[in-house]
C-alpha cells in the first residue's frame, strides 16, 4: 500500500507543478498582451494628436482683403502702417484712412453672471 500512496502522492504533485506551469505561463502571457497593448495605445494617440495638429494647424483664415488689415513685424507691437500725427479727425475720412469704423449692432447685450 505504501507503493500506491507514493504513487499517488507523486502524482499530484506532478499536478500541481504542471498547474502551477500552466499558472505561470498564462500571467507570462497576459503580462506580455499588456505590454503591447499600451505600446499600441500609446502609439495610436500619438499618430491620432499628430494628425489632429496637422488638420487645425491654429491658424485663422485669411480676410479677403488684406488692406484693410495693418501688418505688424514678428518683434513689433505697433502697426506698421500709421496715419500721420497731425491730421484731425474731421478731415480724415474712413474711406481715406483705410480702417472702418465699428457698425453699431441691434443685438441685445451679453450679460454675465457671477453668481452669488
């Protein structure tokens, strides 16, 4: 009897290191599937915000006529075409200075709360 207790002991521990094998390599395996999938993720939205960079680039569209626009240098604050300091207001007119005058609008003003 001591021969089939032995051999059955033997048994299950060969059962239980295959299952223990078995257990290892599924984490093995997992843990690899895990890896892979973040490079992949990590990969796709760095391909999807460069993309989405390239399409809106930031830029605003470009007005249709550009002189009634003043250009500024890259450096400079002030525009680089200015009226001259001595003219009045009464005898320039906005046709003749090339900057229009804001239109009046019939829209109700925009109110913000603060809340309190």
């Amino acid at each position: 009897m001591s021969g089939r207790d032995g051999e059955s002991q033997r048994r299950e521990e060969i059962a239980t290191r295959r299952a223990a094998m078995a257990r290892d390599a599924g984490l093995q395996r997992i843990s690899s599937v895990t890896r892979w999938m973040i490079a992949g993720v990590v990969s796709l939205s760095g391909g999807l915000a460069l993309l989405a960079a390239n399409a809106f680039h930031g830029r605003t569209i470009a007005s249709t006529s550009n002189a009634n626009t003043a250009q500024t240098t890259p450096g400079s604050t002030t525009p680089a075409t200015t009226t001259p300091a001595t003219t009045t207001p009464a005898t320039t007119t906005p046709a003749s200075s090339g900057v229009q005058a804001p239109t009046p609008t019939q829209a109700p003003p925009v109110v913000v709360s603060g809340g309190s």
